[in-house]
C-alpha cells in the first residue's frame, strides 16, 4: 500500500505534465493556488467584517472557486484536473492504509448492575429527545429514579449531591454536555459511576465515549448489561469539564443573551470585534507564554484537527489550540494558565457562559470519572492515521531495498 500511494502520487504529476507541459503545469498550479488562497482571504473578511465589506468578500469566496473552474474549462483541462484528484485521493487513501495501526480499545470492566440508580433528564434537551424517547418512562421501568429539570435555576449539582446522600448508587443525565459535566463532577467527587444518556444537541461527549448517537433509549441498556470505563476530567477553578474551556471569540459569542435564539445570526455581528480587535488574554503552556490570542481552546484531551474527534479520553492530558494574529499554537499538556489584566474572564465551558476570575487555570484530572455504558455499543470510530510521508517512504522503498540487498546477497536474479 505504501508503494501504491506514491505511484499514485507520481501518475497524477506525470499526467499534468503530460498534458499541459511544465509551463501549463505551473501555470494550472499557480491558478489553483491563487484561487484557493482568494477564496480563504475572503472567507476571513466575511468573519471579521460588517456591512458591505463582508458580503462583498462573501460574494467573492463563492466566486474564486467558479472563476478558477472557468479558467480551467477554457483551458481544456477540467478532466486532467479530475483525473488529478482522483489519483491523489488513491494516494491518500493507500497512504492511511499502509500507516493505520491498531487502535488499543479502552480498558473496561464488569461490575454489578447499580441498584439505586438515579437519572437527572432535560426534557427540553436536544429539541426534546426526552419526550420523543420516553426516556423517563423507560428508565422507571427499568428501576430508576428520573428527576426532571423543570427550569434553568434548578441547581443540578446540588440535586446530585442530595440523590448520592439518599443512597443513590449512580448518577447519569440525559441533557447537555454542560449538564453532563457539573453530574460528572459530583460523581467523581463521591466515586460513583456516571451513565450518559445522548439526549443532547451535539453529544460530543457521548461520541467520543462510542455510544449511539441515533437512539438515546440505547443508553438506558447499561443499567442492565453494562461495563465500566475510567476516563479523565478536565478541572477549570473549582468546575468540572467534560469537553472543553473555550476563551476570546467563541466565549464572547456564548455570553450573549441572543446566542441560544439565534446562534448564527449572534456570532456575525460578534466576530468582528472579537476577531480584529485587541485581545486581552495571555496562554502560558509549560513555561511558554502567548500574547493576545484571540481565540483558545483547551480540552479534555486533545482533539484530532483532520476528524475533530478525541480517539481516547484516558491519556492524562490537556489539548490546547491557540489562535493569533501571526501563530496558532496545538500542544498537549497537563495544565494551562489562561490570564488577563480583567477582572473577570469570559469562558464557555461546555457550551454554557460562565466567568471567571484571572489567572483562569486549566488541569487534567486522570481517570477522575467512572462511566458505565452499554456492553453492546457502536465503540469509538477509529480515526485515520494522519500522514507521515517519511514514515511512508521508509516503508515503501526500505523493503525494497532489503528485497534488492537479499537477492544481490543469495545470488539470485533481482527479476525472473
């Protein structure tokens, strides 16, 4: 397979050349360039601007791509682009072939059913997958207590807490991340298993657990037929996260009162100050120190930039990616330090706005969380190896360099 992806990568480059000559073949590749950098510039100017200025640069991001297929059309070439493609999406494709390794699956086990189990459930959550599932109802049939959030001033946390005093044996929620996170907190804290239950809009939590997204119900099965896994929690001041801290432009866009109506609509007219202007925060990441980015992320370990999925939740570590005016930053940690000379900072913690005060410490908690879920669940995809060409060119061309050695040695004809 690794051979096969740099045939397939020569054979695209050899075709253009073929076809269009070098000066054609420059010519092609400075037309795509130019036209995928217009297309990023003006997709930029449309974030970080208002009014005319960002429809224009709209109208130009859309236009790059149609001006630049025109050009090719003219030329002749449109189907020596195609062929293109496809040879280097063949490339690709036996590159990530050739490099996947095994994926080790998370350490689980076996434990007894919980006997008090105790469900904390939104029925507004995920435009009402509550309701839609009978989740209450199944979960009482199933021998569980449901509490039902009734309004947003209910406090969850304490509600936990108090379900743990009266003997609950496990704590789960069918919600939000956000509320995922505060009864994971509790959980971890009193050392009782957690059940996720993805009732939620987005479910980053649940996916990234490997369970089924499509089926809420399918969740409840872990009371009866369930295993334990340990994975890790992300702690920012005295709050837990499950997901991710979000700091700059994305906090900013969460904390306004019209972001829950109107989420796209809030971060157009949000993005421009929070984009262009002068960003207050300093991230330092061991020892190393960031000024002004203006948007930072920082995770319950790392996501993956190709997939944006976390492949494990139990490897101890922090994900950070920082943006700036100049630099992006992507690193792995255990902690970092979020400060500003405010007296409060904006964070989206999960999705919800909180604030906190400067400096804003992130740190990992390693296997803090007992999560139960279904013995029969769709598992965590396996993402594809990101490409490492060196890698794949030693595994190309070192065997055969050993095939060729051997033979020279024994004797034998290099070919029959």
């Amino acid at each position: 397979m690794a051979l096969l992806a740099f045939v397939a990568a020569a054979a695209a480059v050899v075709l253009v050349l073929a076809v269009a000559g070098i000066g054609g073949s420059l010519a092609l590749l400075l037309t795509g360039v130019a036209g995928g950098a217009v297309m990023l510039l003006a997709a930029w100017w449309f974030l970080s601007h208002r009014g005319v200025a960002r429809w224009a640069a709209g109208c130009l991001a859309v236009l790059a791509p149609v001006v630049v297929a025109v050009l090719f059309a003219r030329a002749r070439l449109v189907g020596v682009v195609v062929v293109f493609g496809l040879l280097w999406w063949a490339a690709i494709a036996a590159a990530r072939r050739a490099l996947a390794v095994p994926v080790p699956e998370p350490v689980t086990e076996r434990t007894a059913a919980p006997r008090h189990p105790y469900l904390i459930m939104n029925p507004r959550s995920g435009g009402g997958k509550v309701g839609r599932f009978r989740l209450a109802e199944r979960a009482r049939a199933l021998g569980a207590e449901v509490f039902l959030l009734d309004g947003s001033t209910v406090d969850v946390a304490e509600v936990a807490r108090r379900a743990v005093r009266d003997g609950a044996d496990l704590l789960g929620v069918a919600g939000g991340d956000g509320t995922q996170a505060l009864v994971a907190g509790v959980a971890a804290e009193h050392g009782v298993p957690f059940l996720v239950i993805s009732a939620g809009t987005r479910n980053h939590f649940a996916l990234d657990l490997g369970l089924d997204l499509t089926d809420p119900a399918a969740g409840l099965d872990a009371l009866t037929d369930g295993e334990e896994v340990r994975v890790d929690l992300g702690r920012i001041g005295d709050r837990t996260f499950v997901n991710n801290a979000s700091f700059g432009a994305y906090a900013t866009v969460v904390h306004s009162p019209r972001y829950r109506d109107a989420k796209v609509g809030t971060a157009l007219d949000l993005l421009p100050d929070a984009l262009t202007g002068r960003s207050p925060l300093r991230l330092t990441v061991d020892g190393a120190t960031l000024d002004g980015p203006h948007a930072v992320l920082i995770s319950n370990n790392a996501y993956r930039l190709d997939s944006g999925q976390r492949p494990r939740l139990d490897r101890a570590e922090l994900g950070v990616l920082a943006a700036g005016r100049r630099r992006v930053v992507v690193r792995t940690t255990r902690d970092a330090v979020v400060d500003a000379d405010l007296p409060e900072i904006p964070v989206g913690v999960d999705g919800e706005a909180l604030t906190f005060a400067p400096p804003v410490r992130c740190v990992t908690v390693p296997g803090a969380l007992r999560v139960r879920v279904p013995r029969q669940r769709p598992g965590v995809p396996v993402p594809p190896p990101q490409l490492d060409w060196r890698r794949l060119r030693h595994l190309a061309f070192g065997r055969v360099t050993q095939a060729l050695d051997g033979a020279a040695v024994s004797g034998e004809p290099l070919a029959a």
